[in-house]
C-alpha cells in the first residue's frame, strides 16, 4: 500500500495522477476516473478502420494503449460510457494489428530477410510474436550454416 502525502485535492474538480495512483483511489471509493480523450467510440472505430485498411501498422493513440484500456475497464468500466464497446474495439484493433504482425514474420522468414522494420508497434505486440520470431531466425541462420559452399554436398546425401 502507498504510504505518504499526496495533494492537496480540490472535490470534483479533474487533476492528472499515475495510472497505479488513480487506480488505488477509485479503488478506496476516493475518486472517479476520467478515461483518455482516445477512448471514445467514434475514435476508436476509426482507429480500427484505418488499422484495417492499412498494409502497414498506423500508430497507435497510446505505447500502452491495451494495457491501459485492461487496466481502466477491470477497474473503473463504470467511469467509462460504453465500457462493452470500448473493449470490444480495441480488441478488434488489437487482433487486427496480430494478424498483421504474424503475416508480416511470415513474410518475413519466407523470405528470408536479415532485418525487419517495426514502425508504430507497441512494446506488448512485439512480446507476441518475439519468441515465434527468435526461434524462426535461429532455425534460419542453422539452415544457412549447413548450407555453406562445400557442405552441400552432404547435405543432400540425407
């Protein structure tokens, strides 16, 4: 538990805190949360509408904009208007960005590529797929070293 002097606070009139600090009061019954401008309905259809249109990934309202929408609706969903929608569309963004991310390190293994370029992800959506992707680079670089010049002819006597 926080242990120390925090305000002063004015009842009822809005003031930005840490995520960790407004989820302990509103836990306490001390307040009530205010979401981010970016977690509203209209704003996040079109997020995830560009997200789909795009080949590319299209930059995200937030670096931590899953876990702050986890956070915020586990904890305060009844400060949020349309909490149900809320969750439902960053889902669907977020399922839509994965699939995006996997066809992409498919690709990218395919084609045997040395280095990739992971514009507008966030540090949680790499964290899916970096063990995919280790293990897959790592059966690559052991397929080319057996392959080298002069030990291909053993290679295809298995």
């Amino acid at each position: 538990l926080f242990q120390g002097d925090l305000g002063p606070f004015n009842p009822g009139l809005p003031v930005e805190v840490p995520v960790w600090l407004a989820i302990n009061l509103k836990q306490r019954q001390k307040c009530r949360l205010i979401p981010p401008e970016w977690m509203d309905v209209e704003k996040l259809e079109e997020i995830r509408e560009q997200e789909r249109k795009e080949d590319t990934f299209t930059p995200m309202p937030s670096p931590y904009y899953m876990e702050l929408t986890k956070l915020l609706l586990n904890y305060a969903s009844d400060n949020i208007p349309k909490a149900d929608e809320i969750r439902t569309l960053v889902k669907d963004t977020w399922d839509t960005r994965i699939a995006k991310l996997r066809l992409s390190a498919d690709s990218f293994v395919r084609q045997q590529e040395a280095h990739a370029k992971l514009d507008n992800l966030t540090l949680m959506e790499i964290n899916t797929t970096g063990t995919f992707l280790t293990q897959a680079l790592d059966h690559m670089y052991k397929l080319r070293t057996n392959l080298q010049p002069g030990e291909s002819a053993h290679s295809q006597d298995f």
